[in-house]
C-alpha cells in the first residue's frame, strides 16, 4: 500500500492551492482571520479544518462538516443540528508537525491528524499550510485531507497508542 499516501495528496484539489493563498500573507492578526473570506473552501471535496492552536480551530468546511456526522451514531444524528463538536488530539508528535509548518512556514505534505469527538476518534490524511500575517510572522494552519480508511484506521489508533503509552507499565 506504498501508493496510498501518493494517491490521497493526488486527490487534495487544486482550488486548495488558490483558496491558501487568498489567505495567505492577507491579515495583520489572527482575529482578523475569523472574518475572512473562506468561501472558495466551502465546497472543497476534503475536510478542511483551520486553527490558532490545536485547541482552537476556527474553521471546518462543509465536507468536514458531513465527514463528522457521517461518523455521529445514527441514533443522535437527528437531535443534532449545529457542526458537530471535535478537537484536535494533544500528542507531541502531532504538535512537532504543526511547529514545523510554523517554524518553517511551509506546507507539509503527506501528514496526519487525529480528531477526537465526543464519542469517538478518526485518523486524516493530507496536508498542513501555515497561513501567515502579512509581516510574515505564523498565524495559524490548515489542515486539508481525507479519512484514513477503516482498514488503516486500526493500525495507526495502535501505533499511537503504542508511542503515547511506551514506558507505562515498564519493571
């Protein structure tokens, strides 16, 4: 399955491009970024998610939006109208990838964020962008990408949690 990671960024549109860069370089302040236009990131056919800090995301687009009802069980599907509520799972190494894009300014390709909802998790795969102010100075990140699927879900829920709980337990 070595071609998998190629074939999910093959599949990151190329209006993602476009869209990051009308917001790139575009604000003085974070705040400002909560006013912007993100219409061109609407209707992406991946989620698209934004955020300050990974315990502040300010934005998910429409396909991330349904991706996470998608996974509600059906029994609160109807009793939720409002974007479902999720977080971005506090682990060092995914913080190591967005202090890179950060520290770096530049995308990071072939990457992965685990989202934590209420019930559940999901592993996603694609990209990272810094958005920048426009002295050049981080402001916050996108995330661009799709669901892992079920199959390779399995597999890395148990690399991470092999890595997160490595020496507990331990004689």
């Amino acid at each position: 399955m070595q071609n998998y990671d190629k074939l999910l960024q093959a599949n990151l549109p190329d209006a993602l491009q476009s869209a990051i860069e009308n917001l790139d370089g575009a604000f003085d302040i974070p705040k400002q970024l909560l006013q912007a236009d993100v219409s061109s990131l609407e209707p992406l056919n991946c989620c698209v998610f934004a955020y300050f800090a990974r315990d502040d995301v300010f934005y998910l687009n429409q396909k991330g939006r349904e991706l996470l009802r998608q996974k509600q069980p059906s029994f609160e599907r109807k009793a939720q109208s409002a974007p479902p509520i999720f977080w971005l799972e506090d682990d060092p190494n995914l913080q190591a990838a967005d202090n890179y894009v950060a520290s770096r300014q530049r995308p990071l390709f072939e990457t992965r964020e685990l989202i934590t909802l209420s019930w559940g998790k999901t592993w996603l795969h694609g990209s990272k962008f810094p958005i920048r102010s426009i002295l050049g100075h981080p402001l916050a990140i996108i995330f661009a990408g799709h669901e892992v699927p079920p199959s390779q879900q399995i597999k890395l829920v148990a690399e991470h949690y092999q890595t997160t709980q490595q020496g507990t337990g331990d004689n």
